[in-house]
C-alpha cells in the first residue's frame, strides 16, 4: 500500500483530534483507521458525523463538541449499549438511556449503575420517548427484526431517528437473508455460526445477513431509511455505511407484516389483491380490496344478517364483533397457553380456540347453559348478579365477554368491580356492549314489557343501552385511568379489516362494535401499542397553497408575500385595469401550449382516485347541480391536489373544459402515507388498499406530484388544462390571457382576499368552494366566516352542504 492508503489526515468526529490517522491491522476497512487519541475507528466515526449533522445545528464538529456546548441538552436518547465512545460521552446527560438485555430479570428494571434491562422486541418505553437511538452493530443479532425495528419506531417521537451499524457490503444485496430459523423454538442453522463480541465480554450469535429490502421493510413500518457512507479513506470506503432510519408516521401501531422473504421475523400471508365480494372473487389490480376471509375459522363466504351485508361468516356463524373480538384477543395477548379463562356467553369459535390453548383452566359461563350442546365446551351456569361473590379472588387471567350487560338486571357497576376482583393482577379483561348516544338509558323494572323494552334498548330482553360517554365514565371509575377503547385502526392494518368485514365505522371511535379492555395494574395494552390519544395533523404538503389539504396551513410565505405586494399596491382593481397580453398568449389553446403535460411513462402505471372529500360525502353535488343547470363551459378549480375532485367535474358534464390550478410543489408521498393511521384522515381513502396506497406514495417519490396527478386526468387530456402557478396569482395571469371562466371552485387559504380577485376579475363567474364546515385550531369555522362577510358584502346568498358551498346572486 502507499502512504495515502495506509495514513490519512483528518478530524475525529468523536474526540476532536486533529491528525494522521494509520490503516492499522485490521481485514475490515470498517474497523480501521483508530483515532491515535480516543482509539475510536471509521465505523465510530462515521456514526458520530451523522449524529452531529442532525443536532449540531452548525456548531459542532465532534461530540465531545455538542456535549461541552450542550446541543444535547434537551435531546432524549436512548442507547442499547455497555460501552463504547457514546456511552462514555453522553451517560451524564439528564435526557440520556442505556440499556442492556439481562433474560434473568424483569424488563424495565434498573442496575445499580443505572443501566436498564430492556429487550429491543418488546420495548418498556412509552411511545414518541425519544429524539435519537443509537445502536452500534446490534441489530444483526436479533431473531426478530421486524418486531425490533417496529419498536424503535414506536417510541422514537415523530421526525426523530435511530442511528445505526449493521455489517455490510457493497453494494447491498437484494434480499435480507436469515441465518438461523427456529423450528418448534429451536434453532436451527442456515448457515455457519457466526458470532461477535458482545458488550459483556461473551459471544453473541448472527441471526441476520442484511440486504437492500430492509429500506421496504422499514418503509412499511413508518420509517424512512437512507444509507449514508462518508468516511475519510479512500476505496473501498464504500463498504462503511451508516444507517439513518427517521420516523416517518407514528408507526407503534403499525405491526409489522413480513416484506422480507425468509426472514426469521414474523411472517404472514401476503395480501391477496381479489375484490371485497361476499364471496371470495377473481380479479387484480392494486386498488382492489382484499379477499375477504373470517380470522377464526378462515371461511371465505358471508351473508348479510339484520340488514347488514356480509356480516355473518358462513361457516362458523360469527358477526362483525366476534370478528373483532378474536383479532383483539390475537394481536393483544390473550391467546396464551395456560391462561385461567373465564369467558360469558362463549361464541364457538373462540371457545373452541381458548379451549385449545387453556384445556381445563378455561371455564364458559352462562345463566342457560342448556342451550350449548357442544362437547368441547366446559360450562358453569353463572347469575352475574348473585354469583360472583362465590368466586375467590384472583381466579381468573382473563375474563371476556361480548353483549353481555345489557341483559344483566342489576347494577352493572358492582358486577364490573365484582369482575375486576376475581381478575388476577397483570389479567387483561375485554368486553364489548351495544352502545346508542351519549348517555346510558336504563329500567330495570320489571313491568316493562317486551315491546317497551325493543323500543327503548333494541331488544326485547335488554335492560339498559349504553351511551358512549357514560360508559367511558364508568369504567374509568371502575378499571381506573387510561385508554380502554381499543382504536381497530392503530392495531391492524386497514386490510386486514377488511378482509375480516369489520365495517369502517368500526375502525376508530365509538360504536356498537367497540371493544373495551382493561389490564388489572398496567396500562391497557392497546395503550402501549398504540399511538397517543392527541389529534395530530399528518405532514402538510409543502405546495398544499391551493390543495384541499390547505386546511391545516396557516399562511404559505410566497402567497402571504403576493398577497402583500398588492395589496401595498391596490390588490382589488377593477378587470379593466387588468391589460391583455398580446395576441400571442390570449386563450385557452395558447394556455396549453404554454402549460404542457410533463413527461411520464403513462402506459406503466394506472390512474388512481384520491380526492379529499370523504369519498363523495362532501356535498361536491350542489357544485356539480350548478355545472350542469346553468350549463357551465369552462371551470377553474384553485387547488388540484391529485386530480381527485377534478375527475367529478369532468365526469360531470360531458363539454367541460376545466383548468387546474395548483403549483404542485414539494412532494406529497409522507403527507399520503400519514393518511393510512391518521384519526380523521384515513376516511379519505377507505376505498384504497394499504398496497395501492403504497403504490401512490412510491410513485410521488420517484416522479413528484405533478406528473402523478396529471396521470390520473389523462383520459381528459383535450379537456383539461393544467395551471402551475398559485392563487392570486393564477387568477391574474388569466385574465391577462382573456381566459373567462364561468364558475371558480376554490379550495385555497381562507381569505377574502381569494374571493374579492375572483369576483372583480370575473364579475359573471359563479363562486364556490370547500371547507366548510373546517374548523381551525381554536374550532372556528373560518371559511364560513369569509364566505358569509363576503356575501353579505357583496349582494350574494350562500348554499352550503357538508363541506361544500356555492354564491347564488340574489
């Protein structure tokens, strides 16, 4: 080797030792090249730069940098390690954690040295925890990745990033390979043993050989994963990587689901892309619905049942709640071998799957036992109001039951407590009620009849209906603080929703087919996996000025400094004073030729409809009534987003010729990923499957949003006309074109100013809009405001439906 291979001069990012730095002896380039001052090699190194780019904020140089300036001081950071140059230099920040896996003692636990015992899989942190994690070739030596990487998402705070080393070569292999698999809980060899030195000073095994796909892998989970390699040497420095891995969504309840072929992580069957049909269908294409398919006894085929389609399985009889039920009980813990089960009202399938886990230990109970006939089913007659106080204490490791205290003709507060009594410390209780309204309706007097009864709670034989808060209120009271309502959509992905039929108005907030759970002394666990309770807005796209999705922008800087420089200037001058360019520009074929279609491999990729308006429930038919009565010919629409809600309008009305504006700026891939686990904003694309919604974030990132959204308005490429500009200034440029349209929908900021240009410019175009019913931070219905001043203003009525509103000249 010459000199310049085996010496080089530089600045050690850890210590901050100016230098020579020698090759040294070692056959990995990544452990070469010590720092003759901390000894710290390129994989060290290269790690600390990463970590100084992201919280150095142009300060630093080394860590030793950003601990004396304390750039760290309001970081949370969470290290799985003994040693090593970050343990050495951060263990005296107030916001650092280390931690280190001792099996032998209880998670959560603490040394003496103040090193916590924790296992990456199943993390004791609450979610959103921490800024940055750091691990240092640790990953490789988990048998589960997925689950491990889903855990450090999970309690990573949305935007922050874990730092981390893996072994590696360049380039990356295609496919994550695992070393070892287990059969029956053994291990098993794929290929030879490989061990390292662990922080303890023992061997520590080799589970994973990591290739290209953990970035999809990591993806589905709600991070984002780039591959940074800088080092000081020369070739081959290639092969030291550092792995930056930033949460993307609040990922915790996004359980992982397999994306890597063989990987020793949990794996399932892949989504299959049949319709949703009451029958399992033929057909393909990405945005068709899953099979659909019953958890418990896997049936393919469902009927309707009280007027709701597809609700009963057909071979195992089970309804949307025992549906949901099992799934819980699956993803939760409840299935685990041995449990003491005490289960009311058993329904078969799970009585049968709770019978096989638990043997004797599991115990049904019901005030008829004649009326189960099955033989695998051990029953105990049970009258929940006398009864319970014949059970001894701690008897039971979980207690379920499914519309059950409806029926109960007693204080169902005391048989709560009564249950929670016989509940072993650490059991986990669910329970599922019909639920009508806020409030709880309830007579227990026995001269109600039958009839009364149906009318009053639904059913001929029910005591009471719950309403939504005063259940919330009782068993907080009973089971304590925290989160008892299990949110489907934070556990399960929204296909697998659907392909059990679990109906959408299931999938989050309150309805009959809630479940409610509670663990006696811990939080819930749906608590711990799921993300937390506060609304939280999904990333805006940074060119959302004229989307539908401005709601949740304040002002943008380039619209609020247009706006300003007019209004200096006049901004509301009459049309006239608007001059017409010249003859080479005026109208709409001009405008086309002067705003053309991007490039982009059409026949490649299928259009797709995502429109912002809760999937047609938006009251858009007042605007489209407006179209086609007064026989509108040409239409402006201030805030594409992807083409959505211009496909109503040109479907509409056969001779429309719309012009689309928006600057279609930025990238909208995070803001449509977010959607799949937002609260409010997953409605909007219930009729999408996460894989197509996948598809859409993947093709947002490889080719942006304009030519993504001009895709999906291709079939109306002689009828549509792209316009890249934002609103004022849109409405200028076509007026100085003598483009004069008949009606103006906009979607932009929530400011008269948007109406007052569109009004003076072309007084005859009838106005409408969306957002109406959006309330800002202070729930102030803003666009209402405007809408309403300005028509009062101005001579005009307002005709509102839903979000969508129109200006009718009186």
């Amino acid at each position: 080797m010459n000199l310049q291979e085996t010496q080089q001069h530089g600045l050690c990012t850890i210590c901050g030792h100016q230098g020579s730095f020698s090759l040294g002896n070692e056959r990995s380039l990544r452990e070469s090249y010590p720092c003759p001052n901390c000894r710290f090699t390129l994989r060290w190194r290269d790690q600390a730069s990463v970590i100084i780019d992201e919280f150095g904020r142009g300060q630093a140089l080394s860590i030793d940098d950003l601990v004396s300036k304390k750039l760290l001081q309001d970081v949370a950071i969470y290290e799985p390690a003994l040693r090593g140059p970050f343990v050495q230099r951060l263990q005296g920040l107030k916001n650092y954690t280390r931690s280190y896996f001792r099996p032998e003692e209880p998670l959560g636990s603490e040394s003496s040295n103040g090193v916590r015992n924790e296992d990456l899989t199943q993390l004791t942190f609450d979610e959103d925890s921490f800024d940055l994690i750091i691990s240092s070739d640790v990953m490789e030596h988990l048998p589960n990745i997925e689950l491990a990487f889903a855990e450090t998402l999970r309690v990573l705070r949305p935007g922050g990033v874990h730092v981390f080393t893996i072994p590696n070569d360049f380039p990356f292999p295609d496919h994550t390979e695992p070393r070892v698999k287990f059969v029956d809980g053994e291990e098993v060899f794929i290929k030879p043993a490989r061990y390292h030195n662990s922080g303890d000073g023992t061997k520590c095994l080799v589970y994973t050989d990591y290739g290209a796909d953990i970035s999809d892998m990591l993806r589905s989970l709600g991070g984002r994963l780039a591959v940074v390699r800088r080092s000081i040497a020369h070739n081959p420095s290639h092969s030291n990587a550092t792995f930056v891995l930033r949460k993307i969504v609040s990922a915790g309840a996004r359980r992982p689901v397999s994306h890597i072929g063989q990987s020793p992580a949990i794996t399932r069957p892949s989504d299959p892309p049949a319709p949703a049909v009451a029958k399992a269908g033929n057909g393909s294409g990405a945005s068709q619905a899953p099979e659909l398919e019953c958890p418990i006894c896997q049936g393919t085929e469902f009927e309707a049942f009280n007027g709701r389609s597809n609700a009963r399985c057909t071979k195992c009889r089970s309804v949307e709640r025992n549906r949901l039920m099992w799934m819980t009980l699956d993803r939760l813990g409840g299935f685990e071998a041995g449990k003491r089960v005490l289960h009311l009202a058993p329904e078969l399938g799970l009585a049968r799957k709770l019978t096989e886990l638990s043997g004797d230990a599991y115990q049904g109970a019901d005030l008829d036992v004649e009326r189960y006939k099955s033989k695998f089913i051990k029953m105990r007659k049970l009258d929940l109001c006398t009864d319970l106080g014949d059970i001894p204490d701690a008897s039971y490791d979980l207690i379920l039951h499914s519309h059950v205290l409806e029926h109960v003709p007693c204080d169902v507060e005391t048989v709560l407590r009564e249950m929670d009594r016989i509940l072993a410390p650490g059991g986990i209780h669910f329970l599922s009620v019909p639920i009508r309204g806020e409030r709880t309706i309830e007579d227990l007097s026995p001269d109600l009849t039958d009839a009364e009864r149906l009318a009053r709670f639904g059913q001929e034989d029910h005591m009471r209906i719950f309403g939504s808060v005063d259940l919330q209120a009782l068993l907080s009271k009973v089971w304590g603080p925290g989160e008892h309502l299990v949110e489907p959509i934070q556990l399960f992905k929204r296909d697998d929703l659907r392909r059990a039929v679990i109906p959408t108005v299931a999938w989050q907030g309150i309805s009959g087919h809630s479940i409610f759970h509670y663990k006696k002394g811990a939080r819930p666990p749906a608590e711990a996996l799921s993300r937390p309770k506060q609304e939280k807005q999904p990333p805006v796209p940074q060119a959302a000025a004229q989307s539908s999705v401005a709601p949740f922008v304040k002002t943008a800087p380039f619209v609020s400094m247009v706006r300003t420089e007019r209004d200096i200037a006049g901004s509301v001058y009459p049309a006239e004073d608007v001059p017409l360019g010249s003859d080479a520009i005026l109208g709409l074929a001009k405008l086309k030729r002067d705003q053309p279609w991007p490039d982009f491999p059409w026949d490649q990729h299928p259009p797709f409809l995502l429109a912002l308006d809760c999937n047609g429930d938006g009251g858009r038919e007042i605007v489209q009534r407006q179209l086609i009565e007064k026989d509108i010919r040409l239409m402006v629409e201030i805030g594409c987003f992807l083409g959505g809600s211009s496909l109503h309008w040109l479907n509409t009305k056969p001779d429309l010729e719309l012009i689309g504006v928006d600057p279609w700026n930025g990238n909208w891939a995070e803001y449509v990923e977010s959607m799949l686990t937002h609260p409010t904003m997953s409605r909007h694309i219930e009729h999408l499957s996460d894989g197509e919604v996948e598809r859409i974030a993947g093709l947002l990132l490889e080719y942006g949003n304009y030519p993504v959204a001009l895709n999906n308005l291709r079939a109306y490429k002689d009828r549509f006309y792209p316009l890249r500009l934002s609103s004022p200034e849109a409405l200028y440029y076509l007026r100085r074109r003598n483009i004069i349209p008949d009606l103006i929908y906009i979607d932009a900021f929530k400011h008269q100013v948007d109406l007052q240009i569109a009004h003076h410019l072309f007084p005859d175009a009838i106005l409408c809009g969306d957002d109406w019913l959006w309330p800002d931070e202070t729930g102030k219905f803003v666009m209402q405001d405007v809408v309403k001043q300005f028509a009062h203003e101005q001579g005009f009525e307002v005709e509102a439906k839903r979000q969508s509103w129109v200006l009718h000249r009186r």
